[in-house]
C-alpha cells in the first residue's frame, strides 16, 4: 500500500483525464455567449449585448481556471486540491464582488445583462457538465 499522498505511476490513457470534459464545456460556453450576444442586442442595444457576452466570459474564465488549477493540483498530490480549490474560491469570488461593485458605480446600461449573462453561463455549464458525466458514466447492463 502506498503513503497517503503518493501516487502509482499513471497508465499513459489515463493521463489528461482530468480535462477531458473542457472541449465540450467550452464549445457550449461559445454558443452561449453568441447567443446570448445577440439576445442582448435585440432587446437592449450594444451595452446590453457586450454585457451578456462579458457575463458568460467570466463564467468561462472562472470555471476554466478552477478547472485546470484544480486539475494541476490533483495530478501533483490529491491533498492539495482542497487548499488550492479553497483559496482560488476565495479569491476569485472576492475579485468578483470588486469588480460587480466598481461596474455597478459606473451606471453602465449593461449591468443586468452581465448579471444574466453569469447566471446564464452558471446554469449552462451545470448543465453540460452533468450531461457530460452522465453521458460517459452511466452504467449499461
């Protein structure tokens, strides 16, 4: 049995595993965000269409990052998934409530569609993500 931390040489398959789902996530994200783009100019002008474009972009950038740090982590040693995942929360959610209050200081029109354009990117990436595991876990008589 091996210490708590070490690991056993991965099989070459395995290795990447833990990115394997990103193409899928980005590519929706990418639809997402033409779509929600092109909502938002339809019913609110550029400000609104930049804003829900730039909402679901965060969304991307954040889970991405979480994504790969927490993937990096995990391949050098599981026990620094935690510390790590713990503070890029941290971080990241305090970046946003900074940058959430310096835009909503500026009155800019594009605000509430940032604010969808976040949640809509949430949601979607939820969702796919889910289906992308469902899909390649499910069990199969």
């Amino acid at each position: 049995m091996a210490e708590p931390g070490v690991r056993a040489p991965e099989v070459a398959d395995e290795r990447g595993w833990r990115l394997r789902h990103l193409p899928v996530l980005l590519a929706a994200s990418a639809v997402l965000g033409a779509v929600a783009a092109v909502v938002g100019g339809l019913t609110g002008g550029g400000a609104a269409a930049a804003g829900a474009a730039a909402g679901v972009a965060v969304t991307v950038l954040s889970y991405t990052l979480t994504t790969v740090v927490l993937a990096w982590a995990d391949a050098i040693n599981p026990q620094l998934v935690l510390p790590l995942g713990l503070g890029l929360y941290i971080a990241k959610f305090t970046l946003l409530g900074v940058v959430m209050v310096a835009v909503a200081s500026t009155g800019w029109d594009g605000l509430v569609p940032l604010c969808v354009g976040i949640a809509a990117g949430v949601a979607v990436w939820t969702g796919v993500h889910i289906w992308w595991l469902s899909s390649r876990n499910s069990r199969r008589p």
